[in-house]
C-alpha cells in the first residue's frame, strides 16, 4: 500500500496516548499508525516534534449578523484562515435566530454565508432566541436530521435573552430531541440596574463594563441555570466561564452528580479587568461578557482545567475592529453599554494554552488536547471523526515548534480583525504545520489554504456522558 502522505518521526499525543512513530495518510483519512510504515508519494519528517490532532474550536462567532449596526470583521474566509494558522482545523460557529424570525431561515442564511468560503472544517451550534411553539416543535427536530445537533441559549443581551419559563421550555425541547444544550449565564436585571446606575453618574469607560458584569451575577445566573437545568433533566454546558464563583457552583453540581459540563477561554486565563483600560475608549478591545477577573480567578481556572471542572477551552472569537463597523459603532466615546461584546481569538488559543499551559507544567498534554479537541468533538457529535488520531479519524493534525522564543503580535495573525488583546504575550509554541484532511493549510510561516476546502459536518447526537471530566460521576445522560 503506498500512502498519500506519512508523517515520519512524530511524538504523537492524544487525549489518552502518547507515543513516537508514523502516520499514514490515504484520502484525507488516517489509514495507518505505526513504526516505519511504508513509504508515502509525499513525506514529512517531523523530525521527533510533538503532534496533536488539529483544534476543534467550539465556541466562535463568524460572520453573524448583529442588531446594533456593527459588522463582524471575520466571515468564514478569514475566520477559518485565522484558524488554520493557528492549528484549529474544525470550527463551530452559531447560526443566530433574531427574535421573531425562523430558527430554518437563520441555518440556511448562515450555510449561504460559510458556502465556497471556509479553508477548515465547520459545523454550527443553534442560538435560539425565541422559543416559540412552532420552533421548538416543528424546527428544532428538523434541523437535528440535518445535523445541527446543539443550541445555546442566552440568560442577558436584550435582543437574545430567555426567561427562566422559555429556558425551560427550550431545555424540555433539547432533552426530547437529543439536543446538547450551551448557557451563557450572567443574570440580565442586574446588569441592566448596574449599567443605568453607573451611565447616570457619567461613568461609561469601557472599564465599567467589568463593574456592571461583577463576578456575584455570573454566580448567581449559574446557579439558576443548573437548577433549570436539573429540573428538566437535561445535559448543559456553560459556556465562557470566567472565575472562582461560577467554578465553585459547577463544582458543586458535577459532586452531586448532576449532568453539568463547562466551558472557558484564554481571556479567563490571560487578560484581567485592568486590560479594560483607563478613561479612553482603548480598553473597548477587551470588552466581552462575562469580563475578565483577576489573577486569583485567572488561578481558579488554571485549577479548574487541571482537576477536570472543566471540559472544554474554546476561543469565543467574537471578532470586532475598532472603527465605526465595529468597536465603535455608536462612536468612539459611547458608553461601555453600546461597545459590542467580544474579543479575537481563534489563532491565539492553541498556541497560548501550549505555551502558558503545558509548556509552563501547569495542564499535561494529555489535558491539553482533551480540552481544545476530543472533548468538544465528542461533546457535540463529531467524534472520531475529529478529535484524535486514530485509524479511520480525518488527518487533521498539527506539527508543533515548542521553542520559540516570541510574542504574540497582531501584525503576524491572520484574522481581519484590527487588534489582538494578547500584543505582547509571550509565546514559545505554534503550530510549524497545519493538516486538514491530509492537506497542508499552513506550513512554515505560510498560509496554504483554499477558500471552500472547509467542509460542513452534520453533526451526530451529542455524546456527552463519553466525556468524563475528573469532577463528574456516575451516568451524563439519561434522556
Ligand atoms: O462577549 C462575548 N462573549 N461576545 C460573544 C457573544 C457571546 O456571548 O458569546
Ligand atoms: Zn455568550
Ligand atoms: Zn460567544
């Protein structure tokens, strides 16, 4: 059998396994694992550098349409770049029902958005912001058979935000059909209370975002969505979790056993509220939801992706540039309230979490690639098609340099976003090359993808009782 390509001398590492050998690759598959497989039409020569399987990216937002008049800098061209060159080879963005329109209508404009457009592999999460009867009954189970097999649902955010009757009603809908369930948990009346109070005294700096998103209304929400959660029976995720509080009610949940999983991201762990900035309009580049901490929650979280809180470190690229389009789309002295929420991020995930994470001893490379692949894609029905390196499995795979001596500088990313917040973040890994179904996307410094490589994936029914976080017992699901 001659293989399309192998991988020579890799230091392979899964969520489970490490060990050094070759890797043949045959239709964008991986058809053998070994030791000196037979020889391939083209070769790589890792060269004894460590290989992980390529990034499943579960949480980000590409080209999705907005209420305020502000535009996304990425589509799914150069978001999926962005990926690429970054080592994430699967992305899951959301396709955003508005209030009063069909959830059908919403996943057929955002195919039209990803179609010709993605250079890595996509699937799509639901948001569904108005549950109604007719949604709930007749759509939701629809667009399952087609392969959109999760939802979030928002408790804040005017234009998104359910009440704890039509979260209910939501969580029934995604228990009857299989459907994994993500929450962003921050309680809305506070905030809006909060916000009013610091706009009335003339306080609307981008840094009083983080003292109207104070740590006590992620806690509180977080709670409330685990008790719906338990009510119904049901398997949630939340999502970009952000410090101490939130972690200690998911903590007490997955002891008593409940079917709750959790989410974060590199800001939780790399930026603090004092990014957000002093008076001028520049700290609007870290304004996202929930706000970054400080140094004890950014330990929290450390703490948390080591002792198995947490299943799942995505990047929650919500990609905004500074000018009118974006950052400033109510001008570039507009109160905190109307910056859009959201932060770059999709290129800077992996090799961050290398470098501060397994690099610096603080996760092991198993942990590693359990957090930023395997388990999202067994969480939202793509394993083992993506997620690991096994036979049968896509050839997504990423060669990895892990002595470099760099920082993180805007000017090097390949998003369309005109900032990074991490400028100036030292980084001593990244990828040296990126496969997508066998096919070099980036190598050496150089991008090598195509627009419309990227495939859409169907995904399966979840699977998240086959991810077991150390902080869980017993069964996940039981719908
Ligand atoms: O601030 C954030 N996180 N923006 C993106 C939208 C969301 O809530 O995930
Ligand atoms: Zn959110
Ligand atoms: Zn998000």
């Amino acid at each position: 059998m001659t293989f399309d390509l192998v991988i020579r001398n890799a230091d392979v590492a899964t969520a489970s396994e490490r060990w050094q050998g070759d890797i043949g690759i045959t239709a964008g598959r991986i058809a053998a694992l070994g030791i000196a497989l037979p020889a391939g039409r083209q070769e790589i020569d890792a060269g004894g550098r460590l290989v992980t399987p390529g990034g499943v990216d579960a949480h980000c937002h590409l080209d999705q349409p907005t209420s305020d008049g502000s535009k996304m800098a990425d589509d799914f061209l150069t978001g999926t770049r962005s990926a690429a060159c970054g080592g994430t080879t699967t992305v899951i963005p959301f396709a955003c029902q508005m209030k009063g329109q069909s959830l059908v209508d919403a996943v057929a404009d955002y195919h039209h958005r990803a179609e010709g457009k993605a250079a890595v592999d996509y699937a799509f999460h639901l948001i569904v912001s108005d549950p109604t009867p007719a949604v709930l009954r007749d759509e939701l189970p629809r667009l399952v058979a087609e392969g959109c097999t999760s939802v979030k649902l928002y408790m804040t955010y005017d234009d998104m935000k359910l009440d704890d009757r039509q979260i209910l009603d939501l969580l029934a809908a995604a228990r009857r059909e299989g459907v994994f369930t993500m929450i962003h948990a921050e309680n809305a009346d506070c905030i809006a209370w909060l916000a009013d109070a610091l706009v009335g005294a003339g306080l609307t700096a981008p840094r009083y975002h983080a003292h109207a998103r104070p740590m006590l209304v992620e806690r509180e929400a977080t709670h409330r969505a685990i008790a719906l959660a338990e009510l119904a029976d049901v398997p949630v995720l939340i999502v970009h979790v952000s410090g101490r509080e939130a972690v200690a009610q998911i903590r007490e949940a997955q002891g008593l056993g409940l079917k709750i999983y959790a989410e974060t991201c590199p800001q939780y762990l790399f930026l603090t509220e004092d990014d957000l900035g002093g008076e001028g309009f520049e700290g609007a580049k870290c304004i996202c939801s929930p706000p970054p901490r400080d140094k004890a929650n950014q330990q929290a979280i450390w703490n948390g992706l080591d002792n198995g809180t947490f299943q799942v470190l995505s990047s929650d690229h919500a990609p905004f540039s500074m000018g009118p389009d974006g950052k400033a789309v109510a001008g570039a002295d507009a109160p905190f309230t109307q910056v859009p929420n959201g932060i770059p991020g999709l290129e800077t995930r992996l090799p961050l979490v290398m470098t501060h994470g397994v690099l610096a001893g603080r996760i092991d490379i198993h942990t590693f690639v359990a957090l930023t692949s395997t388990n999202p894609a067994r969480l939202y029905g793509l394993f083992p098609r993506k997620g690991t390196i096994a036979v049968g499995a896509d050839a997504d795979l990423v060669v990895w340099d892990t002595d470099l001596d760099r920082t993180v500088r805007n000017a090097d990313l390949h998003h369309a976003v005109d900032y990074t917040p991490y400028e100036g973040q030292a980084i001593r890994a990244w990828p040296r090359i990126t496969l997508c179904r066998g096919r070099a996307v980036w190598r050496e410094g150089q991008y090598l993808g195509e627009a419309g490589f990227g495939r859409f994936l169907p995904c399966d029914r979840p699977q998240p009782a086959a991810v077991r976080g150390r902080g869980h017992r017993g069964p996940l699901w039981t719908a």
